[in-house]
C-alpha cells in the first residue's frame, strides 16, 4: 500500500503579507479531519501567532527545508462557520487586503489571543447595603480586604476583568467579604432579556409602512435588498420591529447594524420593549468577556436579535433571517483603517451568501443605494409622510452676510428662539465645530496657533485654556502672551460649541442648556444623562455636534437651527457636499416630530447655492436626483469605481516616490480601462508629523480595476520604496483624504 501523501495545512496569519502560510501539522496529527475555521498556533518569525485554517492541502511551495511545524489545533469545532468563513476570504480578494489581517477582524479580541472559545468569568461583586456603611478601618490588618471594600465602595460593582488589573490574587479577600456579607456575586449573560412586553405593542402601520413590512416579508427566506427610504419620524424604526417579529415567528435571527450604539440608546430601548427574546448587543463598553459571550451566543442561535455596529457584519449566525442596516448612508459603516470594508456592501454580500433579505434604511440614503433603487437593482420602499400626526418641518435659509453676529446668531435666530421658548417648546441648535474658537490668533502680529504635526490650526478650549489639534490629538496650554511678538492680546476667531454655548447663558440666563458633543460626553453615563435631561424638557435649549442629529426623538423641539450650513460647500472631497446635505436634513429631522410642526432656519453666507436651494425647495430627493446627474457628468461613483492608493512618510518625497513607483507598476500592467490620477498631496497633506500623498484609480467598470489591483497589490508589496513609507489600499474609498 503506498503510503499517504503528507497535507499541509495553509493559514490565514496576522501579517501584512498578502498570501497564505503552509505549515505541517502537529505531531500525531496526520490523519485526522481538519475542517477550515480552526484555529492554529503556529511559530512565525521569532514569535508564536494565532492563523485560521484556510485549507488542508496536498502540495506547498514552501521547501522541506523551510516547513514548519504546527503547535497546536486549538480549536475543536470551527470557530467560523462556512458562511463567515466565505465571506471573509471574498472580502480579502474583494479589499486586496491580506487575508489574516481580514480574519482578524471578525473575531473578538480574546479569540484573537487564542483563548478557548467558551464564556467565563462574566461574575459580578456588588457592595450590599451593609457594606457600604462599613468603614475600611475596621477591617485593621486584614488590608486586600480593606482595599478590595474601599474599591466597591467607589465603584457600587466591579467584575472579574476590572478587578484583574486592579489587584492580584483578590478571589480569597472577595470571598471573605461575601460571608461578611458585605458585597454579593452575581452571575450576569451577556444576553438581555425583557420579559414584560405588556406595555408595548404593534402600531396600525400606515399604508406605506404595511406595503414595506408586506414586501419584505414576502420574501424571508430568500435573498433580496431593498431600500427602506423614510423621511425622518415615518417610523422606519416600527417597520424593522414588524418585519423582525414575522423574522422571529420563523425561528430565525435577526442582524441589526447601527452607525453607533451609545447615541441612540432610545432605539436599543424600542427593541427591547417590544420582544421578549434575548438580545445580544454588541457595543463599544463590552468588555472583552462580554463580547465573546454575545458572539458566542449569536453562533449557537441563542440570541435571536444581534445589534451592532460595523464588525457586527461578520457574527456568526445559527438560523440568519433578516439583516438591517439601519441609517446605511452613515460613514461609519466603512472602516477607515486597516482593513477597510465597507459593512453596508458586506452585509448585501451577505445576505446573498445566506439567502436572506437585507433592508437598508436611512432617511438621507447614501447616493449609491439611491442609484441601486433607482436602477431597479434594489426594490425601493420610500415613506414619504411622517408617520401619526407629525408633519414634516418647514425649511428656510437665513441670509446672515453682513449682518452683526457677535455671538454667531443672527438676530432673526436669537428672535425665533425666544418665540419658541415663550410657547414652551425646545430648540434645538447645531453646529458641528467643538471648543471655543477654531482659532486663536495674535492681534498685534498676525500669529495664529497652528498645530506643529498637521497642517491645521489648534481649536481652543476656554474653559480648560488649553489649544487641542482635533486631527492629532497634540495639546498644550495657552500661554499668556503671543509666542511670536509677546502681545498679549490674543483674540479666539470663529465660534465652536463651547463659545456658543456661552452666548446662549447671556442671552438666556433662566434656561437650562444641554450641550452635546464629543469633549462632553466622554464619561461613560455622561451622554445619557444629557440626553435625559433633553427628554425631560428640564434644558429647553439643545446645543450639539453632529452627536446631536443621530436618530434622536425629541417629541417637543420645535425649532432646529443650524448654525454654519457653509463648511461642507467648498471642500475639496466630492462626497462632502453629499454629507453635508445629509447631515442638515438629518438635523432638521429633530423638529416637530410630534404633534406640533417644526420649523428649520438655515444660517448661511451663500444663500443662493445650488446645494442649499434644492435641498430646502425639494428635500433630500431633489438634492439627491440633482447630485447623482452631476455624478454622472463627472463619472464619479456610482457612475465610477475608484480605489485610493496612500502613502505617508516623516520625509515628504517618501511618499511621492512610492506612488511614481505604483503608477509605473499601473502603466506596465497595461489595462486602458483604468484611469490613474496623481500622485498628488493629501488635501491635508501633513498629519500627525507625517506627510501623505496619494494615486487614485478609477475605472467606469469594476472588473477591469480589479484585474488590475490583483496584479498591483503584491507588487507593491514587493517594491523598495514600500518598505520607507506606511502605504494602503482602500477600494470604494467613502473619503478622500
Ligand atoms: P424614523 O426611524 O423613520 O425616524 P421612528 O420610527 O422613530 O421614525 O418613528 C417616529 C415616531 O412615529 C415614533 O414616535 C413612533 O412611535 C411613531 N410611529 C411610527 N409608526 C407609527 C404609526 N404607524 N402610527 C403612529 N405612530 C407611529
Ligand atoms: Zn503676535
Ligand atoms: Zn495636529
């Protein structure tokens, strides 16, 4: 009989080498089934790393002289079933990005480390009433005890992975204060669920919410991808739940994706109010345990409806039935580092994968899927009322040129908030620019304080005095006189939340403001109670960031304004203006969502702007119809498709001889189909001390430019000048510096 011939089994490893790895199995290990998913442990370079089982296979490349041997099978099932696994080589092909790397990505950190792919260690230690009255002196000598009580009595509860870093061996000490009595355990799921659903019920669906519900559900079981268009308050929320209870009747799951969990607390809320099922949410403040158990929980059909963000695209799922991507034109959904797939294509990828229906819902669809329902590719569910008795707000633009605006209102915005105080109704004001002042400029010499890393200036920040680069993260203190002259007249220009807000305490003394954005709601608790406050009608005036136009329903404001509409006009970044034009509606989406009418003001320079005049006179559709044929003019996406070659570098011709070197590698590869444009500058081209350049490709259709990105990418891999700068590839890019 001759004797079997060897297999090798082929990884996905973590590097950012663009191919696969052959290693030999582990001693003893010749015969036996190996299924893809698994994952190995497996000695690379000088290090030991964690690859997934691509294949078993007959024949390598690699020398007898240079195989390795494998450490370890850590895994007894697969850790990623066939759907995921499929999904995730399509989109390292689909990325050109290497495929550990991709892997990676899809699993929970402790997966990533090689831990056992079980749930643990989800104990909690609360400090029961007796315990927090006592004072730690009187445990004397008994000092881990003491020190473990004086942490629960800061913290009210700790689980076994904050207490980790805080303390070794503290499991004895613990127990010694349970039978004191003075903190209880508790096991916790990772897994929520409500059982009193008494309170919430169906709502009588409108005739186009019951056409949306009626036509996806006529699908279930079956790929298909619509687009939910609903302006905002027509109650797509309600047709998700409708169509997720018919998901839940046939024993499947549903996946929904969400741009950011903690800004839409209301909605995790609705989900939960109306299902008594479990549902795993997979959030930023998970802890690593709690995220495991939750995927986990997904994987084996114990959570019937998983909610996340972006990486939530690739949990596994026992019996998938629907996916949800709800607000699909936000960017968020596309990954900016690294690995960057866009989950809005992943999740259609999907779906098509596993035969199901997806539904993408936004009220400001980004302009690809706009095409796809255009086109007929997607089936388009618009809703074009608001839904019960809200009727959509009215929009108009105040002409600010010229006119005094010390505080950065007009007078005629300063009137209209006070009309809507005095009826006892909120405002809610907007302006996506955080600190004090953009600027703080000399006026003696003309300094300005511009960050030493980027090329930017530093935003200032009275009420900490300090100058913070919003691109780098760099800060220093202001100091007292100007750096360049000595003057100490230095003078903030422009206005930022901060400055507004305190505009608004002069104007309006007696009134709680609430006010919203990054450098406020930091603290874990922080923007919920902000938002409470806001839900109350306790702070009658709303003063926020782009934090503040998410998906929030707040049922008595009754004005919107928005206080610099001019920023995203005149940017160098062809999907601004699309943004822009999203971020207002989605603002203006906050007024009047119940029973009284809304109204919106516009502050702006530029009056008469195409973009601004089609968006008041005819909504978001008409933006929208008017952008996609300027799209199609300049063959922009989705008449396009682009991929963006970066590079960056501390030396600034680094980067410009790494792209002349890919543009070269371009030309030789001969494919007239695909345009290269550049190299060019970033439009901000120093970064963080580093300078960035890039070479963008377009091509009218897709396969052609990805011909010519599969032949590129290892090329690139390969050159020279690669190895002295930080370079990626991103295809689709969403944004274009
Ligand atoms: P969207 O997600 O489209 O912005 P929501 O789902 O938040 O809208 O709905 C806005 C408001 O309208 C919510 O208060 C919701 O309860 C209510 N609503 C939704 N559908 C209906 C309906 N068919 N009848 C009455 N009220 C509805
Ligand atoms: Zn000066
Ligand atoms: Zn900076």
């Amino acid at each position: 009989m001759p004797s079997p011939s060897p297999s090798y089994l082929r990884l996905a490893i973590p590097t950012p080498l663009r191919r696969l790895f052959d290693y030999l199995p582990p001693e003893g290990m010749l015969d036996q089934e190996l299924s893809p998913g698994l994952r190995v442990k497996v000695p690379f370079g000088r290090s030991t790393v964690i690859g997934i089982l691509h294949s078993v296979v007959q024949q390598t490349d690699v020398p007898a002289s240079k195989l390795r041997r494998a450490t370890e099978i850590i895994d007894a099932q697969p850790l990623l079933p066939p759907s995921i696994l499929k999904l995730l080589l399509w989109a390292g092909e689909y990325y050109h990005h290497p495929m550990g790397e991709v892997m990676q990505n899809a699993l929970p950190v402790l997966l990533r480390e090689g831990r056992p792919a079980e749930v643990r260690g989800l104990s909690h230690w609360l400090l029961s009433e007796a315990g927090s009255v006592i004072d730690t002196v009187t445990l004397g000598r008994a000092k881990k005890q003491a020190a473990l009580l004086a942490l629960l009595q800061e913290h009210r509860e700790l689980g076994a992975e904050q207490l980790q870093p805080l303390m070794n061996s503290w499991h004895e000490p613990m127990r010694r204060l349970q039978e004191k009595g003075w903190v209880e355990q508790q096991e916790r799921s990772c897994l929520q669920v409500n059982i009193d659903t008494t309170n919430d019920k169906n709502l009588l669906l409108n005739p186009e919410q019951q056409h949306a519900v009626e036509q996806l559900c006529a699908r279930l079981g079956q790929f298909h991808s619509a687009l939910l268009e609903g302006v905002t308050g027509s109650g797509k929320t309600e047709v998700y739940l409708q169509i997720i209870e018919q998901v839940l009747a046939r024993g499947e799951q549903a996946l929904v994706l969400v741009p950011e969990i903690g800004l839409t607390p209301q909605l995790l809320q609705r989900f939960r109010s109306r299902f008594s099922v479990p549902i795993a949410v997979l959030h930023s403040s998970l802890s690593d345990q709690e995220r495991l158990c939750a995927w986990l929980k997904s994987g084996e059909g114990e959570a019937a409806i998983v909610i996340g963000t972006r990486s939530a695209v690739f949990t596994p799922l026992a019996r998938p039935g629907l996916i949800i991507i709800d607000e699909e034109h936000d960017a968020s959904f596309k990954q900016q580092e690294g690995f960057r797939y866009s989950a809005r294509d992943l999740g259609i990828k999907r779906a098509r994968d596993e035969c199901i229906p997806i539904l993408l819902g936004s009220a400001t669809p980004s302009l690809e899927s706009l095409h796809n329902a255009l086109s007929g590719r997607f089936a388009h569910l618009p809703l074009k009322q608001r839904a019960g008795a809200a009727q959509a707000p009215t929009m108009s633009l105040l002409d600010i040129r010229s006119q005094s605006m010390e505080t950065g209102l007009s007078a005629q915005l300063i009137e209209a908030v006070r009309q809507t105080l005095e009826k006892d109704e909120q405002v809610l004001l907007f302006l996506n620019r955080r600190g004090f002042s953009p600027i703080l400029m000399c006026h003696d010499c003309g300094w300005v304080s511009a960050c030493k890393r980027c090329d930017a200036n530093l935003t200032f920040y009275r009420q900490h005095n300090r100058l913070r680069c919003n691109h780098c993260g760099s800060e220093q203190r202001v100091e007292p006189a100007c750096p360049a002259c000595g003057s100490v007249d230095l003078r903030d220009i422009g206005h930022g939340t901060e400055k507004i807000e305190e505009s608004l305490v002069a104007l309006f003394p007696h009134e709680t403001i609430v006010r919203i954005d990054r450098d406020n709601t930091r603290r874990k608790g922080s923007l919920e109670a902000l938002l409470a406050q806001a839900q109350s009608g306790e702070a009658r005036i709303l003063l926020g960031t782009q934090m503040l136009a998410k998906g929030h329903h707040f049922a008595n404001v009754t004005l919107v304004g928005i206080l610099d509409s001019d920023q995203g006009l005149f940017s160098s970044d062809f999907r601004a203006a699309e943004r822009m034009a999203q971020l207002i509606i989605q603002v203006a989406g906050r007024a009047g969502r119940a029973e009284k009418p809304g109204r919106v003001l516009i502050q702006t320079h530029h009056p008469d702007h195409p973009l601004l005049l089609s968006l008041i006179r005819h909504g978001y559709q008409g933006y929208a119809e008017a952008a996609l044929a300027e799209r199609k003019l300049a063959e922009m996406p989705p008449y396009s498709h682009l991929a963006l070659i970066r590079a960056e570098a501390v030396d600034a011709s680094l980067p410009f001889d790494f792209l002349q070197e890919a543009l070269s590698c371009c030309l030789a590869l001969n494919l007239p189909e695909v345009q290269a444009w550049g190299p060019v500058p970033a439009p901000m081209e120093r970064r963080a001390g580093r300078y960035r350049a890039q070479l963008l490709l377009q091509s009218s259709q897709r396969a052609p430019l990805h011909k010519l990105l599969q032949q590129l990418a290892p090329q690139l891999e390969g050159l020279k000048s690669a190895r002295k700068v930080r370079w990626s590839l991103d295809v689709d890019p969403s944004e274009m510096f």
